[in-house]
C-alpha cells in the first residue's frame, strides 16, 4: 500500500498537503498501514511515534537567510 508521487509542474499542488504526505506514509511500517479501522490506525500510528525520536530544526528563516538563533 505505498503511494506513488507524481511529478509537478507548477507550485501550486507541490506545497499541498497531499503531496507532502506521501513520503511520510511509505516509510510507516506495515503494521500501521494495515490497521483495520480508523481508530485502530490512531492508536497505532501514537504507539509508533512515541518510539520515534522527534527532530526540530530551530533555525528560523529570516527575509530568505538562514539564522543560527533559536525560537526559545
């Protein structure tokens, strides 16, 4: 059940939220992916990223250049 990306000519379906998940749900694991209900994918897509190790990038762009300053 992997989905395929399509290419994109112009902007406005490139930032869509349907494009950008696509990468996102191929690398789910099987057992989330083949849940049988939508409650039952929920709990196992929480049970899956509490396990994960979550990344934020703390450099803000400012007027089209990166800063090195953090938010907090």
């Amino acid at each position: 059940m992997k989905l395929a990306k399509s290419h994109i000519r112009h902007d406005i379906r490139k930032y869509s939220f349907t494009h950008r998940i696509v990468n996102l749900w191929n690398i789910l694991p099987a057992q989330v992916v083949h849940a049988s209900s939508v409650n039952d994918l929920k709990n196992k897509l929480d049970a899956h990223w509490s396990n994960q190790e979550m990344v934020y990038n703390y450099r803000v762009e400012i007027s089209g250049t990166e800063s090195s300053r953090s938010i907090f």
